[in-house]
C-alpha cells in the first residue's frame, strides 16, 4: 500500500500542500484532478523526492516503509515510479544504455533485459531504432510520454504516479499510451496506479477505483469515477470548485 | 578523500631507476651535446638544438594561461635511457619495462587491434612493431632517431618546418634536447586502416620527457595514429614538452588521437601542429584528464584550397589540476574548413579553459569555421573560462562561435536519480553524456578506456 498521510509540501518557501492524505492499494487505479496550480504535479514530486521540494510535515509509506528522508533513488528502488508531466532530454546518453543501467540498478543484474525490452516496446507499439536516439532528445510530445510509460513498462515498480502522461497528445497517441498502459495493468494486476490528469477521457481505457479531486494543495473530495462525470459536468474553475469544496466532504 | 585521486590513478605505479645511461641533473649547453652525442647525430642536428638552446634562454616564459612559475629547469633530468637496445619483441626488454606496458596493457591491445606500436620509456623508444604487409606497402614507423639515421632526407626536409623551434619556449626546449617519439611515413595512396599507436611512459623522479613525432601523409594516404601517457605518482614535478608536426598532403587524412593521463605531477606543455594541403583533412581528437598543468593547442595550418582541419578538445581538471587546452585553426587558402569543438569539465577544485584562434588570412576567400565550446562546472570550488580570439581578414568568410559554461542540470539529476540511479552514477551519466559528442570519435576501446578513466575520476562524489 502507498500511503500518504497529512503531507505538507513547500517549495521556494511557499506552503503548496497542506494536509493531503490518500492510500492506494495494491492494483488500485486513483485518478487525481484540480485545476492547474492545485498541487498535483507538487505531490508527484514530492513521492519522488525532488530536492527542490522541501516536506514540512506528514508521512509517505510505502508497504509501511517511510519514504521521507530516503533519496529519490532509493524510493525507485522501493518500488515507485513517476512517469514524468514535461520529461527532460539528456543529450549523448543513448536509450539503450540508459534503460539498461537503470534495469540492473532495481533488478541486480541484467538478466532478461533484452527480451523485456522487445515486449515492453512490442506492447507500446515502438519502433527498436528508439533505443539508439539519446533519451528523451529531440523527442516529439508523443515519444516523451511514450518513452515514460516504455519504462514503466520495463523497470515493472509497485507503484506508478502518472503526471499528466495523457496530456499534449493528439487522439492517435493519447489512444497509444492508454491502451499501453491498461495493457500493462493487465499483465501487471498488481500495479497501483495515480494518475494525475485532466482528461475524463483517459477513463474510456483506465478503469478508476478512486478518484480524488485537488484544489488549493487539498484533497476536497473523493469518490469512484461517478465523480469524474460530476467534474466533467461541472467543472472545476474557481468558483465551481469552490461549490465542490462546500459541498463536500473532507478526507484525512 | 585527500588522497582519493592518487587512489583512484591506476598507473601511479612505478619501478626502480636501473639506467643504461642518464645524464647528470639540469639544462645547459653540455646537456644539449650530451644528448646529441649519445644519438650520434648528424652535424645539422647538433647545430640545430644548439641554436634551439640558444633561443630557449632568450623566450620567457608564456605570460598567459598557466603559472609556471613552480617549474625548476634545472631541478630536473634530461636524459635517461632505460635499456640499451631497441626491442622488437616485448620478452626481450627487462622485466620491469615489459611488465609496466603490460600493467598498461599495450602488448594486448597491439594483439587485438593496432597496426603497429612504439613504446617510450623516459627518454627511449624501446619497443617497436609494425604489421609486414604495412612495411612491404612502404609504411615507415620507426623512432624519430632511427627515422634521422635511416631517413635523413626526409627528416631534413620535414623537421621544425611545421614548428619552429622559435615558436614558444617549450618548443624550442623540445628542439634543443629532443629524445625519442615517432617518425612516419603513410606512401601515396596508402590506407592504414588499423590504427598505430604510441605510448609514452615515463618511469622515473623529476624526469624531462621530450619525444619529437614527425608524421607525413603523402597523397590520398590515411592513417589513424593514437597516443597514451601515463607517469607514476611522485610529489616532486616531472615534465612533459613534446612537439608534433604534422604534413597532410593533398587529398590525405591524418587522425591523431590523444588519451592524456599524466599523473598529477606532470607538467604538459605541448606544442602540435598539421600543414594541411589542398582537399586533405586533419582530425586532432584531444582527450586531457591527467597532468598537474596542461598548455595545449592542437593547429591546424589549412596551406591549400579545400583543406580542412578538425579540432575535438575534451578536458577533464580535478583537484590541484589547471587544464589549459583548445585549438587553432588558421585559414591561409580559399574554400579552406575548420570546426572547433571543445567540452571541458571541472570539479574538486580543478580549473579548464577553453583557449582558441580562428584566424583568416586576407586572400584566404569563402572560408568556413564553426566553434561549440561549452564548460561544464561540477562544484563552487571548481572553475572555468573561454578565451576564443577570432580573427578574419578574408572575403566571404562564415564563421560561427557558440560558448556555454554551466552546472549540472538539477532536473536531469532528479530525472535520473528517480529511476534508481545513485547520484553519483546519474552526475557519471550526464558527465559522460556531456563529453559524448567527442569520446565517440575515438576508436571504441579507446573510448571505453576514456568512459572507464572519467568514471574512477568521478569517484569520491560529486561535492569531494
């Protein structure tokens, strides 16, 4: 289970988070959603453990493990994985050798690297000549988030935070990465999955288990997809959303 | 982590002095005869470095780049000969000497993929091969003493034609009291394919190596030629000042490949430079990790229309290193080319600089030269500067220069870090991938060799 108790998160000295509480179960899907500035892309980072984040109070627990003081590389090897909203392009270090340092990194040897690979990309539908272009440089919007899910798919962690991964593409590729995704879900039961977005639509290939809805750095409100209707119907601008919190119950 | 580097240096090794002949501490005129006696050199030669002597002590030492100030001419040994014949098997030289390139490992390498080796220990070359079928096509590889004994028209013609010894001090001290390095041949038409390499190795205490390499590629020749140094660590100073020419003729191409590990004793002040003829092309690939003061300047003289010339510099300054490297590419023919592309890399202290001429001559019409140098700083303590001049007198000229310095890019690190990878292999990663654009251009084992060598370097963390 990952667990996220009463997490305050500052950046830059700003309180972002306040008090956000959730737990995902083992093979649950949560679906996180806010409007821009809420703080969802703030608590993607802050499971990770991004430096420029600084926690202010609260825990994260992995299978009851804190997580807090642990670096970022420890947490990935404790089984977590953020599929990154804007991924950065690292110039002269090629895909190939990247995917497989990280593979030996959280698996202890290379074993069956090479044919995990040819499923993983056999599964995104992506071409092999990906693994000679540097990582994430000079790719499209698409190959970007398909490449983070490609990694999912390969480094297989317990848990999975998708920031925005079903954003910036155009219905080709937002159908390519979901049915990737909902076809790594199926080979993977046991992968619990928090995918932060702002497109109902990924629900036609994701089905959600919890949905929570994010405004101001709280979770004001959670329930099952039904919700996700309710957002689509009414929105979550400012004013709207200030209905939602009123009328809603608070969580944790 | 005081002393993680000399840890860290594999070659830091070394074995007790048993010369076959060394010549007493310090530089003066005696020395410079010594030298030449001892070689049994024509009466030109002997002239030469005379008057090379002369003008040693009237050039003052360059008032740019590094402080020499700390280095002590005469607090050092200008001649030793390790072994008083030249082998040609590795199980003919002493012990000791075979066993030092063999920690190295040159004989293996030699056996996998080299087309021919000459090994310098201290002030001799003492081992040579080349391929048969290489000298039945009219290679020549030979030390640049058996080149002058064997070859005294061309050494005559070619030597100090390139390079002055009046160009800088360190050259002229190079002319004066030159010892061992390579002299080639590449005939008309002839292509090296495999590479030959050169490796130099100095053994002992306060040693002055200066090996003098003289390489001519004759027309629509090509040859691959590396070279490799390593030192063993020693707290006082030794010094490394050689001179390389380079003649490219027309339609040629010469890639001269360097893996600079010094110890951090060493000072390196080198003076190399190409003539390059019409449509022929020069590629300088400069790898700088070692030494405790490196000035380096590959040139490229592009002398003929269509000429090119190619400078890939890469530095790499840690802890009490001030690496001072670059490249000079002068336009003195139309429809001449040159590109300059230089990453250097500080940490722990350690100083880079980027240093550069382009300069086009007045009648030298639709020139082409592009410069990238980019600086990447590891830590506070550590530093780096640019320093290009350019120089462009001639018609129609494009010349592009581009510079950039900066940190480590905190959202790689995190991008990497949050896949598992440890900071230090993350910051490993992008160092690599950093200097990648050059190491690439090295033959493969020579840039996993270079992979390997930044990686033990990057030891000891980032903040060290």
């Amino acid at each position: 289970m990952l667990e996220v108790k009463n997490l305050k998160v500052n950046r830059g000295g700003t309180n972002i988070l306040k008090a956000v509480s959730l737990s995902i179960k083992e093979g649950e899907t949560h679906i996180l959603m806010g409007p821009n500035g809420s703080g969802k892309s703030t608590l993607a980072n802050a499971l990770l453990g991004n430096p420029l984040y600084t926690v202010a109070g609260g825990k994260i627990l992995l299978d009851k493990m804190p997580l807090v003081k642990l670096s970022p590389d420890k947490r990935a090897k404790l089984g977590l994985f953020l599929a990154f909203q804007y991924p950065v392009e690292v110039e002269g270090v090629s895909m190939r050798s990247f995917l497989r340092t990280v593979y030996i990194e959280l698996k202890k040897s290379g074993e069956n690297f090479n044919k995990n690979l040819v499923e993983s990309l056999k599964l995104l539908n992506i071409n092999e000549n990906f693994m000679g272009r540097a990582l994430n440089f000079g790719f499209s919007g698409g190959e970007k988030k398909k490449s983070e899910i490609l990694q999912l798919a390969l480094f297989s962690p317990k848990y999975a935070i998708l920031d925005e991964t079903d954003s910036g593409l155009d219905v080709a590729s937002l159908r390519t990465v979901a049915e990737g995704i909902s076809a790594l879900k199926k080979t993977n039961p046991k992968l619990g999955i928090l995918m932060i977005t702002h497109n109902p639509r990924i629900l036609k290939y994701l089905n959600a288990d919890v949905v929570h809805i994010m405004f101001q750095g709280k979770i004001i409100k959670s329930g099952n997809a039904a919700l996700v209707k309710e957002v689509e119907e009414k929105g979550y601008g400012d004013t709207k959303s200030k209905l939602i919190m009123m009328n809603s119950e608070r969580i944790g | 982590m005081e002393n993680f580097k000399a840890d860290n240096y594999k070659y830091g090794f070394s074995y007790p002095e048993k010369p076959a002949y060394k010549l007493e501490k310090g530089l003066n005129e005696d020395t410079v005869k010594g030298i030449s006696r001892i070689k049994n050199e024509p009466l030109w030669m002997l002239s030469y470095r005379l008057r090379a002597y002369k003008t040693f002590l009237s050039k003052k030492l360059p008032l740019w780049g590094a402080d020499l100030s700390g280095l002590n001419f005469n607090d050092l040994y200008y001649y030793l000969k390790p072994y008083q014949s030249n082998a040609d098997t590795w199980e003919s030289l002493p012990k000791d000497i075979k066993e030092t390139y063999d920690r190295i490992g040159i004989p293996d390498a030699e056996q996998r993929y080299l087309a021919g080796v000459k090994a310098q220990y201290d002030s001799e070359i003492v081992y040579g091969s080349l391929l048969a079928e290489l000298k039945k096509k009219g290679v020549i590889f030979l030390s640049m003493e058996e080149g002058l004994r064997k070859h005294p028209k061309i050494v005559r013609e070619y030597f100090g034609k390139a390079i002055p010894a009046s160009d800088n001090k360190f050259s002229a001290l190079n002319s004066a009291v030159w010892s061992g390095g390579s002299f080639i041949y590449i005939p008309k038409n002839v292509k090296v394919e495999l590479p030959l390499q050169a490796y130099f190795r100095i053994n002992a205490k306060k040693m002055g190596q200066f090996e003098r390499t003289l390489i001519i590629a004759d027309e629509g020749s090509f040859v691959s030629y590396i070279e490799g140094c390593t030192a063993p660590i020693y707290s006082q100073d030794s010094l490394h000042a050689a001179v390389v020419e380079i003649f490219v003729k027309k339609n040629a191409r010469v890639r001269y490949s360097t893996v600079q590990n010094w110890s951090r004793n060493v000072y390196n002040l080198v003076t190399k430079r190409a003539f390059v003829y019409e449509d022929a092309v020069m590629e300088w690939v400069d790898g700088n990790l070692g030494s405790k003061i490196t000035m380096k300047y590959p040139s490229v003289y592009l002398m003929e229309k269509g000429a090119r010339g190619v400078i890939l510099s890469m530095a790499l300054a840690g802890k009490n290193q001030f690496l001072d490297a670059g490249g000079k590419a002068v336009h003195l023919a139309e429809n001449t080319s040159s590109q300059i592309i230089s990453k250097s890399i500080s940490k722990n202290g350690g100083g880079s600089n980027y240093r550069g001429l382009v300069k086009v001559c007045a009648n030298a019409k639709n020139c082409k030269s592009s410069v990238v140098c980019d600086g990447l700083i590891l830590d506070k303590k550590s530093y780096t500067n640019t320093f290009p001049v350019m120089d462009v007198a001639g018609k129609n000229a494009q010349v592009a220069h581009e510079a950039s310095v900066g940190r480590v890019d905190e959202e790689q690190l995190f991008y990497l870090t949050s896949r598992g990878i440890s900071e230090q292999e993350a910051v490993n990663m992008l160092v690599n991938g950093f200097i990648e654009p050059i190491a690439k251009e090295f033959p493969m084992e020579y840039a996993l060799e270079l992979n390997s060598l930044i990686a033990l370097e990057m030891e000891g963390g980032v903040n060290a």
